[in-house]
C-alpha cells in the first residue's frame, strides 16, 4: 500500500486471511515478533446452537468476506494499516462436541494474545464464543469489567437441558466471574418473539441493563449508546463487547442462525459502533455468522463492517488527535 496505491488486481485472489493480514500462530513469541496489536481469532464451532446449525462456517465467510475491503476506511478518512498491526491467528482447534474443551483451547490461546499485548478480535461461530472470550480477557486483566452485547436475544439462559455452556448463555456465565459485574453489564436490541420469559425475569432480578428495540426505536441508538457505555465504563478498567449479528433486522442478515423482523438497521448499528470505538473496548467478538443461509454473502460482509468499523473508529478517537 502507500501513495501509489490504485486497484492492483482481483481483490479476492490469495489466501483469504482476514483483509490480507499476516498469518501468525497465536503464541505470544510469534506475536510479538511482529509487532502485532491486533489479532484476529476464529471460533468455527456451533455445536451447542438452538436452532439452525452453520455459524461453524462463519469466520471463513468473514475472511472471504474482507477481501472485498480495503485498510482505507472512507467514512474515517483513515487507513488502519498506518496505525494498527493486524494479524490473523487462525482458528481454535475446535473439539467436535465438547464445548468445554473447545473453550479451554480458546481461553489458551487468547492469553496468548493479551501476553503479547495484542487487542484479541474474536470471530465466530455462535454466541457461546464471547464465554471463553470474556473469560480470557478476565484472565488478562485487573478487573472490574464491563460487559456490552448487542442483540437481539437476551442470552441470560442459566442452563438448556442441564448444559451451562451453550449459546444462549453468554451472560450469565460470563456474570459468574467475580471480575464481571451486572451494573455494569448492558444488553442492546432485545425484542420478539425468541425471548423467554425465564430470561427476562433474570435480568430483572440481576439488575443488568436492558435496552429494549422499543427503547431504541424511542430514544433513538446513538443516545442509548452512549448511556450504555458509560454504565460499561463506570468504574472499570476495561470493557469486552459482544455483537451478535442478529440484532440487526432479519432483511441485513439472512446469514444467520435466528434472524428476527424488527432489529436495528445497518445503519443504526454502524452509528453505534462509532460510538463505541469513540468511548472504547478492550476486546471484542462478533457471532452467529451463518454463511449457508446468507444472500449475496451480505451477512459476512456486515461481520467485516462490524469489525473495521470498531477498528477504524477507535483509531480515529485514540491516534488522531
Ligand atoms: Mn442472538
């Protein structure tokens, strides 16, 4: 790249690591070796999802996805590449089946990461990925935490069958780490349908934060937002976001395990996202990509947005001034 940068060719030729990034293992000898601040981590597992299966194929899709986009974010005026050092670390070794082995591996290789110093991106697969991924960033941190996931689900399920780590579960196993705390933990875009009763009554008597669609839709997203991360920021020392794709309105993400009528627009989740990068992170993941169900690969596509846009707002908050 650099000043002489025109169009160079066919933009998906080449081995699809995510928007062309160097390929290291996720050691933090590696890591460091290269200098690397930013890494991208895949979580191809869906194994304990409700529904429709398939997100297992999402951080491939998503990959696939980024080399339609380029390190220059036009909305930012910015080029990432100048001022982060991404990387793509692979995938966890997924164990067909086991959930708790899969995790460990993840919460291995995510220590890594923060021993490297690197921002750990995590790509899914479904929704159980931000268990390992709150997990490791607890791991690596001080704490208190906050928590902020967007979706359209509450995702406070204490248990499905007897089983506690399951997709439907992000919140509440991640509440069982005494680093994490329900004040300042806040949920975005809940509505319809696909929402038991059971986990509503959980978040009430917990005292998470819930911003409902109807809320959203009456406060409009960038002034939720910002009260959100401020109750996220509220006397900790860092903060590890979740967005899952399904919040947006089942028109953006057909490529998803539960689509749902009535969630955010792509546009509303974009702003959101500004917001977040401006106020800021420490970790984050995107889930439920689903690419076998997924129209034009427009679903993936949103999951690279989702990711540059973080990036590059974050950048332009921090190393812009
Ligand atoms: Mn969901």
């Amino acid at each position: 790249m650099g000043e002489s940068f025109t169009w160079t060719g066919v933009l998906h030729a080449g081995i699809a690591s995510f928007l062309q990034a160097p390929i290291v293992k996720p050691k933090a000898e590696d890591l460091k070796a290269v200098g690397a601040t930013h890494a991208i981590y895949g979580f191809p597992f869906d194994h304990t999802t409700l529904t429709r299966p398939g997100s297992s194929h999402g951080p491939r899709a998503v990959r696939d996805a980024s080399s339609q986009y380029l390190p220059y974010h036009f909305d930012f005026d910015l080029d990432i590449s100048e001022y982060i050092t991404l990387v793509d670390c692979g995938d966890v070794r997924a164990i067909p089946g086991s959930a708790a082995k899969t995790f460990a591996a993840v919460e291995s290789d995510l220590e890594e990461i923060y021993k490297a110093g690197a921002v750990p991106i995590v790509v899914g697969g479904e929704h159980s990925t931000t268990i390992p991924g709150a997990a490791a960033l607890a791991r690596a941190s001080e704490g208190p935490l906050g928590l902020v996931m967007f979706d359209t689900h509450i995702d406070t399920a204490p248990e499905m069958g007897g089983e506690t780590l399951t997709h439907a579960a992000p919140i509440t196993r991640t509440l069982e780490n005494e680093k994490y705390s329900s004040q300042n933990t806040v949920i975005i875009g809940m509505h319809g349908p696909a929402n038991p009763r059971e986990e509503r009554q959980w978040v009430e008597e917990h005292g998470v934060r819930m911003y409902t669609m109807d809320e959203v839709t009456d406060r409009g997203i960038k002034d939720v937002t910002r009260e959100a991360m401020e109750r996220a920021w509220d006397g900790t020392t860092g903060v590890y976001l979740t967005v899952d794709l399904d919040c947006l309105d089942a028109s953006y993400v057909p490529g998803t395990c539960c689509p749902e009528p009535g969630g955010l627009t792509g546009r509303e989740l974009l702003q959101a996202l500004r917001i977040v990068g401006e106020i800021g992170y420490t970790a984050f993941d995107i889930a439920e990509v689903a690419p076998q169900y997924d129209l034009g690969g427009i679903t993936a596509r949103m999951g690279c947005r989702i990711i540059l846009d973080l990036l590059a707002s974050r950048i332009k908050a921090t190393k812009m001034e």
